[in-house]
C-alpha cells in the first residue's frame, strides 16, 4: 500500500507535555478552586492510566481520594476544574515552555515536502493542541494538518480506537495507507485497534508499557548528528525516522 499520511498523538508524542505541562496545569487549577489535591510526578504516572483531563480527575477523586464528599454538583466542578486547567496549560504553552520532542519538526517538514498529508489523534483538548502547534511549532502550523481529530468529538477515548477512526474518515483513507505516532500503551492500542500501523516513540512515563504490535519503539525520532535508540525493532542502519524509512516500513 502506498503510504499517503501520518497522523501523529500529541501528549508525549509532539512533545513531552503531561509532566511539566498538564501535571503544573492541573495542580493550578486545585490550588486556585481551594482544593487540597497536589499530583506529585509519581502519582501523576499512575493517573496517567486514565486518558482524558475530566476522566483522570474523577479517576482520582475515585481510586485516590475516598475521603473526599462529593458535591451534588460535582460534574460542574470538574468541568470547571478542567477550563481551568486548559487555561493554566495554554499559558503555560505561550511561554514557549514545552519543545517538540527530538525529530518532530524535521519529519512534519519532509512530510510536507513529500507530499504526504498530515493529521492529528488526541486525547486532548482542541485549544491546547492549538496552543503546543503555535508556541512550540510556530505561528501558522495548524494549517499543515488536514485534520485535527481532539478530545470530547468521540465519546469513548483513548485506548478506544474511536478517535482514529473519526481521523481516517475525515482524511477519507484506509488504514493501511496512514502511519500512526504514539507513545504510550494507551495510545497504540486506539492506533492498532483503527488497523493503523504505528510507530512509538516512548518517554519517561511510558516506556516499560507493551507494544508488542510496533513497527518500531525507539526514544524519539531522532536527528541526523543525534541518533535515537532502538528499543524494538529495525531502522534500517539509519541514525533518525525520515520518509524513506516510513515507506520502506509499510511496504
Ligand atoms: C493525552 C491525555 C490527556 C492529557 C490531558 O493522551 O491523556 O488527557 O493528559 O488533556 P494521548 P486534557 O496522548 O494518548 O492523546 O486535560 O485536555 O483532556
Ligand atoms: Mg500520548
């Protein structure tokens, strides 16, 4: 099949966002609401479990947080605890404080100039894929993307294949013809369950996860002067994912 697209996840996969990015967010939006709730890096990994911002707090408030009495209006609550949050991260973002990951510029660009097209499947909310695609990519960049597939459209989220699939139906594709980009065990189980082949590119919160259906799992996507590591896999001899290695891979 003749490869005509990638569509990339975004948290951990663009760029390392949930530790120094959604973890700081959220704990602004307890603080600034009073709550006593504090997600420190080790707990914020096990919260990492549950996909989905209003998910992971009611995940929490369940599993973590017994003590707490719920308000009859603890719907609103949390979905007021999650605008904030999304406003807390987004100026995180402006400051420019969250990079893409190794490799993730140059290959959107070779991408580009390849002709293939390009896509996102995330969890996340639109407006903070807006905000990562501006600050940390550069002003314009959301117009690279054919389709931008974000939080609440489907119902079911990641490790839910539904998000994929509403991407290949707006790209008007098969799944063999696309490329998947995750990072985590969550997020390669929604790609594998759209039929997507998919690549993984893990870090710190996700790299003892199972991805037994990779293409490859390496560290990043690399540079041509910074190899990446091989976890899984075959590059080819090459020292960074470029075009040809994604099209040597799905033929
Ligand atoms: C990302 C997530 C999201 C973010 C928070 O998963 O799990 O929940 O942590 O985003 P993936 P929101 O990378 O698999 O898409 O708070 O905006 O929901
Ligand atoms: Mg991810």
């Amino acid at each position: 099949m003749t490869l005509k697209a990638l569509i990339f996840d975004v948290d951990g996969t663009l760029a390392d966002t949930e530790r120094d990015g959604h973890r700081p967010a959220f704990n602004r939006a307890f603080a600034e609401m009073g709550l006593d709730w504090h997600w420190d890096e080790a707990l914020y990994g096990e919260l990492l479990a549950v996909t989905g911002g209003k998910e992971r707090i009611k995940y929490y408030v369940e599993s973590f947080r017994r003590d707490y009495q719920k308000p009859s209006n603890f719907e609103e609550l949390v979905a007021e605890l999650h605008r904030a949050k999304t406003r807390h991260y987004t100026q995180l973002l402006s400051s420019g404080a969250i990079p893409l990951r190794p490799g993730v510029r140059r290959l959107l660009q070779q991408a580009r100039e390849a002709g293939l097209r390009l896509a996102i499947a995330t969890t996340t909310t639109p407006e903070n894929v807006t905000a990562l695609l501006r600050y940390s990519l550069g002003e314009g960049t959301e117009a690279w993307f054919d389709v931008i597939a974000a939080g609440d459209i489907v119902p079911a989220k990641k490790p839910a294949p539904d998000i994929y699939l509403w991407a290949l139906d707006a790209l008007q594709l098969a799944p063999s013809a696309c490329l998947a980009f995750e990072d985590s065990g969550n997020g390669i189980k929604a790609s594998r369950g759209a039929g997507i082949p998919t690549v993984v590119t893990v870090n710190g919160y996700t790299d003892t996860d199972a991805f037994d259906d990779a293409l490859a799992v390496l560290s990043d996507l690399g540079e041509p002067d910074v190899p990446c590591r091989v976890v899984q896999g075959d590059i080819n001899g090459k020292s960074c994912v470029d075009v040809e290695l994604l099209k040597a891979w799905l033929s």
